[in-house]
C-alpha cells in the first residue's frame, strides 16, 4: 500500500513539475519567436508538440548506457548552476531593485508590508548563506566528486562534458544581458497607476499619492 502511495505522489510532482516547467518555457519560446503563434495557433497543439520532443528526447535514459547519463545528469542538472541562478536573484531583487522598493509596492498595492525580520534575511542573511554553500559545492565537486569519478571508472572527457552542463548556463547569463527585448519600465508602471515615483530605498511622495487618491474619488 504505501508503495503505490509513494509512487503516486513521485507521479504527482513529476506532473506538478511539468506544468511550471511547460508553461515557463513555452511562454518565452512564444516572446522571442512570435512566428510559433502564427504557424500554431491553438495552444493545445503546441504544447502536445512540445512535450513530445522531450519525450522523444528522454528516451536516451532507456538505452544501454542510459544508467550513465541519468547519474551525469542527476550530478550536474540541479547543483551549482542552481545556486548561481539564485545567488544572482538575491543580488538583483533586493539590492539592484531594492528590496525597501518591493516593499513599498506591496504596501501600495495590498495595503501590507513585510516583517522587518524577513527584510533582513532577504537582504543579509540569504545571500550570505547560499554564497557559502556555492563556495562549498565548488570545493565538492573538484575535491571529493573527483575521487568518486575516478573510483566509477569516469574519464577526465566525460567528466568535464557533464561540468559542462554546470559552466555552460552560467556562461550564457551574460551573453543574456546584451540581447533584450523590449517589456514595459517598472517605473512607468508605478507612475502610470499610482501617480508617485518610488525610489530604491523605497520613499515616495505621499502627498502626491493622496492627491491621485482624491482625484479618483472625486464626483464627475
């Protein structure tokens, strides 16, 4: 009994995984190339095509050496590119944008705020924290990992190509950064519904707030 409830829930998040993974990536392939909306049109079949490609492409999994290159995978899929992704949306969201500034667009917008202790470890403790972590999964991967890849009979080319999976995402964030394109400013969001300019340590000018407030309760 508590085998096939183990393997119902192992089901259950690999579908709950596939729609966020599905809707994330199809959503941007249909931002960058907007001729995958004219050549198809209902979403359905997209996305039917789209799960067939991987499916097709998952079947290397099933081949001899497949054991082989699901343990590269599983090594290299999910570890230090991960942490590289989240340490670089610790530094962008609240340093770059301004954590204070989030914080004052959700008071504008639900009336709330963040607790002043979730401020802090947001903005201090997180960042910190994971850094060492990333530090420590470089240290593991070309200390112990490599003592462990050479007692599995890895060789150093096969090694390095799945590192490759590692260095190649991290690689392409700043070749990412010179090909943009156009989305509406932040800015011109804030002001275009709130009339007020926040800065980034999360000030405004509230008089100009209430006086929006006024004119949009005024009587015509």
């Amino acid at each position: 009994f508590f085998n096939i409830l183990f393997f119902f829930m192992a089901i259950c998040l690999g579908v709950d995984s596939s729609f966020g993974f599905i809707d994330f990536s199809m959503r941007y392939a249909e931002m960058q190339f907007p001729i995958l909306l004219r050549l198809v049109k209902r979403q359905e079949i997209a996305r039917a095509i789209f799960l067939t490609l991987n499916f097709l492409m998952s079947l290397i999994f099933c081949l001899q050496g497949g054991v082989y290159i699901f343990d590269m995978f599983n090594d290299y899929c999910g570890s230090i590119q991960l942490l590289f992704c989240f340490l670089l949306q610790l530094i962008i969201i609240p340093w770059i944008f301004g954590i204070e500034k989030l914080n004052t667009l959700l008071k504008l917008r639900t009336g709330e705020t963040m607790p002043r202790f979730a401020v802090l470890l947001i903005k201090y403790f997180v960042p910190v924290f994971i850094f060492v972590i990333f530090i420590f999964a470089w240290v593991t991967e070309f200390k112990e990992n490599q003592k462990s890849r050479v007692n599995a009979n890895w060789t150093t080319g096969i090694t390095w190509l799945g590192r490759m999976i590692m260095f190649i995402p991290m690689l392409l964030v700043p070749v990412g950064w010179f090909f943009r394109y156009e989305c509406p400013n932040i800015d011109d969001i804030i002001m275009q519904q709130y009339g007020v300019s926040v800065a980034r340590d999360g000030t405004y000018d509230e008089s100009k707030l209430q006086e929006v407030e006024m004119n949009a309760v005024a009587p015509i």
